[in-house]
C-alpha cells in the first residue's frame, strides 16, 4: 500500500534551521506532485510547499518564502522541505501529501487534491 514517512522535525530555537523529509512508497514516485502543509493546535490544515513532478516548478506560501524551500528527489522517492530562519509561528505538525498529475509541471496548492498523507512530524520553535 502507499506510505508516506515523514522525518526531521524537532525542536528548534528561533532562527535555526530544520529540514525535513518524506519517503514515499508503494507508488510511481514520479508520477505524483507532492506537497507540504502544516497543522498548529487549534488551527485548520495549511499549504506551506508543493513541487512538480520532475521539481521544475514549485510554490511556496506567502508565510515562508524566502526561507523555505521545496525540493525532490525521484531516484530517492523523497520529497524535502528545507526551513531557515525558523519562528515560533512555524511551531506545528508538518505532513507531506501526493497528488497523482497526469502534467508534469503542475503544482497543487489545493489540500483536497492530494490522495494520499503522512502522519505527519512534530516541528517546534522555541522563542
């Protein structure tokens, strides 16, 4: 079946870094955008990351660009979300999701497209 396995939270200070990853399995890696989105208590799901398919395009929410940034690697079946500058308000679970696209270059911001999610991994930034 498909897994999706995320690693690398923990927790921070404010203006440290993270990177975090998600090996996905028991599917054509290539075949799917692929996504990050993050859930703080109390507060709904929200995009932070996706990429292509072949990783020639990504988008990056308004909250985190400039300092983070979305990567893949398909031989590795592996999706990255490096995180710089990090600040308390980045403090929240952080899943990795996959969207079977039949188009190679587009990207999915829309959570309710994606088929399938990890189980997420712990990030906090300590002020």
């Amino acid at each position: 079946q498909v897994q999706l396995v995320e690693s690398g939270g923990g927790l921070v200070q404010a203006g440290g870094s993270l990177r975090l990853s998600c090996v996905a399995s028991g599917l054509t890696f290539s075949t799917y955008a692929m996504g990050w989105f993050r859930q703080a208590p109390g507060k709904e799901r929200e995009f932070v990351a996706a990429i292509s398919r072949g990783g020639a395009n990504a988008n990056h929410a308004d909250s985190v660009k400039g300092r983070f940034t979305i990567s893949r690697d398909n031989a590795k079946n592996t999706v990255y979300l490096q995180m710089n500058s990090l600040k308390p308000e980045d403090t929240a679970a952080y899943y990795c999701a996959a969207a079977k696209m039949l188009l190679y270059n587009r990207v999915v911001v829309n959570p309710t497209s994606y088929d399938y999610w990890g189980q997420g991994t712990q990030v906090t930034v300590s002020s």
